[in-house]
C-alpha cells in the first residue's frame, strides 16, 4: 500500500510540474495588430533612427502613439519550440506583447535568465547586434563596449509626491526583473530605473516603449548615459571586478591557486603558518593540500620546522629548503613522481688534513 501511495505522490508531482510548464499563449491574432507608417516629413529615411532626416523630431510628442499591445509575465510566458531547439534568445515581439505563434514561436517566451550565457555577447537578448557606440539619442540597441543596466524614463506624468511617483514606477517596471535602485527627478518627469542584470534592462526597454503607467501618458524609454558621480563610477568598478575575480574562481582548481600562492610566498620570503585558520572557518592552504593528496602509508609525513634551524653552507636558507622537500613529498603523494630539484641539505665534510699521495700529475709526486 505504502508503494502504491509513493506512485501517486510521484505522479501527482510530475502533473504538476507540466502544469507549470504550459505552452505559451498567442498573445494577438494575424491581422490585429495595425501597422503605421509614419508620415513623411522628409525626403531621406533614416532607417539608424527610424525617421524620416530633415523634419520631424525624434522627442517630439505629437510624434509619438502609443503601444497597442503590452505583455504580460503571468499570463503570456510559456514553452516555445526554442525550449525544444536549445535557441537562448527571447521573442522581440513577445516582449512588446504583438507575438501571433505563441507555443510556435522558434524564440523563448519567458524572461531571459541571468544564470544562462547567451552563445554571443555582441548580441542583446533578442539576437539582435549591438554597436561599438551608442546612438546620439541613446536608444536602438545598445553598445558592446559598456555594461548598462539603467534605464532613462522620461515623459512621466507626476500626480503626487517623489515617493509616490518612485512607488508607481517600481511597481511597473518591477515586472522585468530584479531593480537595484530607482532615481526620480522630481518636477522634471524622468525617472532612472536600474536593474540587476543588464538582460532584464534589455527586456524592460522593449517592453515599456510607448507603454503609460497610471495617467495615459507615453512613456520615452532609452539608456542612460554614464553617471558622473565619482561614487557610483567606483561602485561600479568594484562591481565588475568582483564578477571577474568570482568567474575566474570558479573555473580554476583551488588547489593549483593555493600552491602558486605558496610559491609566491617562498620567492618573496615570507613564511606561511600551518596552523592558522582563515576567517571564513577553513584550513589554510597547506592543510587542504595535505587533505586532498591520496593517502599513502609508506610516505613519511610532512616535516615540522624545528625551533632551532641549523644554519647551511648552501645558497638557500633553511626555511626555503624545508618547503621544497615539503612540496616534493607532496608531489610524490599526488603521483607526479620525484621533484625535478633536490637540494642539498648540508654541505660534505671538508677532505681530511695531513700528509698523503701527492695529486696526479703534480710536481710534488
């Protein structure tokens, strides 16, 4: 009976996740969605900016409509045949909310997630190629050359307060992914808004172009340029460099790390105490290598370093010659067989004193 309840619990399981993972909904019909061109005010079309050059303007509000079409997480997300093919990319027109294939499309209907690295980083989340520079209003695609996760809101229709207008943004912007922190100019209606990610930013530009918050305006949504408060362009150094040291990290066997720091410390002289315990509750470099090594029982253990040193002839100190034989046991622990440099310990006795055979070939024989 127990069996038979662990099955069904099982089962029941299983339903559930497939539930969670339910095809993606077909956000409009073909033909729903009416496509506007914009009236020509000039005789070149400058397809850079998606204007006509010599007549309108790009902030102009009389030019701007808004979005027919908005998505929605909770209730458009889905599976895709992108989640079949292995295509890390999400749907341009998902992310504005006009995408007709819903579970057909070849592109990902969901969020794009932090923890996947897209197959290119010239690329944004939706495939499309970035530039070496930003454009001159600062929309389009974005630059390969920065890491940005801010947004510039403009165009916001303040009814209240800074914090109430910073609550409203949040709440609408919130919906793309993870926000670090939120910046309202009071009385100027702009806000910055920046995430954690730089792909959830990508997302949410897409997504709230021309879009309204509370009061029926049209939002005007871009990159913000870089901030040039000293503070925030050392936090931001900081952070990078921290990624870096963390990826870096991660990849490399921490025991090659221990042992070159070893090195590092016995080329400069500074000597490296076995028995101290580092901050974060581990054993000290020396320790974990000894722990890692396969057990031998015919190896002599590691040699302790003896109050009194005796002082050597030889070019290296006792302190040097006592970590190479250190690291040549342990090479012989981890099969790497005999060091390539034996030092020797102490220098031969000198020749006895006294009268002998003369030296070969001298004018004494």
């Amino acid at each position: 009976m127990s069996a038979t309840e662990a099955e069904t619990q099982v089962a029941t399981a299983a339903t559930k996740k497939v539930k969670k993972l339910k095809p993606a909904r077909k956000q409009v019909k073909p033909g729903d969605v009416e496509k506007k061109e914009a009236p020509q005010t000039g005789k070149e079309y400058n397809i850079w900016y998606n204007k006509w050059a010599g007549g309108d303007r790009e902030d102009s509000y009389s030019n701007k409509t808004k979005s027919q079409t908005r998505c929605n997480i909770k209730r458009d997300a889905g599976m895709t045949r992108a989640n079949t093919t292995g295509n890390k990319y999400c749907c341009l027109f998902f992310a504005r909310g006009c995408c007709p294939y819903g579970w057909e499309c070849e592109y990902l209907h969901t969020l794009p997630d932090v923890n996947t690295a897209l197959p290119d980083t010239s690329k944004d989340c939706f495939a499309r190629d970035k530039f070496a520079d930003y454009r001159d209003d600062m929309g389009g695609v974005g630059s390969f050359q920065r890491q940005n996760r801010t947004l510039y809101i403009g165009r916001i229709k303040e009814t209240g307060t800074g914090p109430e207008t910073e609550e409203v943004v949040r709440r609408h912007f919130k919906e793309w992914g993870k926000i670090e922190k939120i910046r309202v100019l009071q009385y100027r209606s702009v806000a910055f808004v920046t995430y954690e990610h730089e792909l959830h930013a990508q997302f949410a530009k897409e997504s709230m172009a021309c879009q309204s918050l509370d009061n029926d305006e049209i939002l005007n949504v871009r990159w913000a340029t870089e901030d040039p408060n000293p503070t925030s362009k050392v936090a931001e150094k900081r952070r990078l460099e921290d990624m870096g040291r963390e990826v870096i990290q991660s990849k490399m066997d921490p025991r090659i790390v221990d042992a070159v720091r070893a090195v590092r410390a016995l080329e400069d002289g500074v000597e490296l105490e076995d028995e101290e315990i580092e901050e974060d509750g581990r054993e000290t470099k020396r320790q974990r290598m000894i722990e890692d090594a396969p057990e031998s029982p015919q190896e002599p253990s590691p040699p302790t370093q003896s109050p009194q040193p005796q002082p050597t002839s030889g070019i290296l100190s006792a302190d040097a010659l006592e970590g190479l034989k250190y690291f040549a046991e342990i090479r012989k622990k981890n099969g790497l067989g005999p060091a390539s440099l034996q030092p020797k310990a102490m220098a031969g006795p000198p020749p006895p004193a006294g009268l002998g055979l003369g030296d070969y070939d001298s004018d004494d024989e």
